[in-house]
C-alpha cells in the first residue's frame, strides 16, 4: 500500500471511510489507552444501538433465525445419526431411515447464507461508526461486497483450519484477522492488504484489542444465557464494538 499523502486529495473509494493510505482527518481523536476503551466503547455500542435498535435487530434477526435453522439441522441430524449408529452396533434395525444427503444439503445451503448475509451486518454497523444516515435501500447497499465475501471466507477457513489444529492456533487467526472485513468494506483493500492491516492493528494495539475482544465474549455470554433475544441483541452490539475499535484504533472518532 502507498502511505504517501497526496497534497490534492483525490475521492474517496467505495465505503465509507478516507481513501487509503489517508492519515487522519482534522478533528481525529488521539488513540485511546488500553485501560479506558472498553468503557468507553461498550458506552458508545449501546447508545449507537439504542438510536438504530430498528435496522441493526431487523437484519441480526434474519442473521440469527438463519443460525438457529442451521444449528436446528444440524442438531437433529447427528442425534438421528447417532441413535442409528448404536442401533446398528447393538444388531438392531433403527425405525427411521436417516436422509443423510438432505440434511447434508440442508446444512451446507444455510452455511451459504450465513457467508452471503454476513457482510450486510458489517456493512451496516460502519455506516453507524461513520454517521452515515440508514435508509431501507441503504441496507442492500454494500460496497465491496465481492471483495467482503471473498475475505470473510478466506479468514473464515484459516479459523476452521487453525481450530483443527489444537484449537488455539483458530482462535489467533480470528483475534488477529477481525479487522478484516473493516478495511475491506471502509477502504476499498483487497484481500491480501485487509489481512495485513488487521494483523497489524490488532498486534500494535494488543492492550486494547484484547480488552474489546473480552468484552465481545462477555456480551456473547451473557446472551446466551437469553435464547434467540439475546443473539438478536448481542450480535449487533458485538459488532459496534469491534467497530467502534477499529475506528478510534485507526485515528479517527466514531460518529
């Protein structure tokens, strides 16, 4: 990437952050300290939901029942498989003929809709960081969603490769690669430019990232503990934080 400020800036690309390679615009806020950006997110997160509670629960809704179908199937799938897997081990016929072939394709179609409907949620909770109005059309409008969709899959697997193996090396992959999507979205970057950025974001500003990245898993807790409502709040919110990160963590000052 070129880090040169031109002296005539030119438009910004798709998205809607400054154009790569931009520093900071006048009125940019210093980065904030380790100890202090989790408060000041998590205050941030729920006053910007509050305000979007509409849009933000209407598209993690559809997100989350797409979820709950996928977990749903998968479920019933291997309780199915293993019933007639002791049936068959103890010499007796099982009363239902599992359609392995249809749950498989089942599963696999609701997977795909998850990658498809995942930049959507991205999408929509940079346009809240960057004070861009939300309008009905607005919501079906993201730019870079190619690039968005080839990113989310490609970090994606190196997490479901890296849990593979010993589990931790996944959860590395997606500490480190959560920015991603970010810069995709808010600056245009390719694939190979928004995995470098995020690395190097996350790894510079280890302190804060990692008390933004504990704050998701302690959201993500608590709405557990509240079937479907809980997921439907919860994964906007999740998503305001890492947000509301990336921005302060880059120079800027959410809207």
């Amino acid at each position: 990437m070129n880090n040169a400020v031109p002296t005539e800036p030119s438009a910004p690309p798709p998205g809607y952050g400054p154009p790569p390679g931009y520093g900071p615009h006048p009125g940019y806020a210093p980065r904030p300290q380790s100890s202090s950006i989790l408060s000041e997110a998590f205050s941030w997160a729920w006053s910007r939901f509050t305000r979007n509670w509409l849009p933000l629960t209407g598209v993690s809704l559809v997100y989350t029942i797409v979820v709950l179908g996928v977990t749903g199937v998968a479920m019933v799938w291997y309780f199915l498989g293993l019933g007639s897997f002791v049936a068959l081990s103890q010499g007796e016929e099982f009363p239902v003929e599992v359609p392995h072939g249809a749950f498989a394709a089942w599963l696999a179609a609701g997977v795909v809709l998850l990658w498809l409907t995942g930049p959507f949620l991205y999408s929509l909770v940079l346009r809240v960081a960057r004070g861009v109005s939300i309008t009905g059309a607005s919501l079906l409008q993201v730019p870079g969603y190619g690039r968005a969709l080839l990113d989310s899959f490609v970090v994606g697997l190196l997490t479901l490769l890296g849990t593979l193996v010993f589990y931790l090396p996944g959860i590395a992959v997606a500490f480190l690669l959560q920015f991603t999507l970010f810069f995709t979205l808010d600056r245009g970057l390719g694939l190979l430019d928004a995995v470098r950025s995020s690395y190097h974001l996350a790894s510079k500003n280890l302190g804060a990232v990692v008390m933004v990245y504990l704050g998701v898993v302690a959201v993500s807790a608590v709405a557990g503990l509240v079937p479907v409502i809980g997921l439907v709040v919860a994964m906007p919110l999740t998503l305001l934080l890492g947000a509301y990160a990336y921005v302060r963590l880059t120079g800027g000052q959410p809207a």
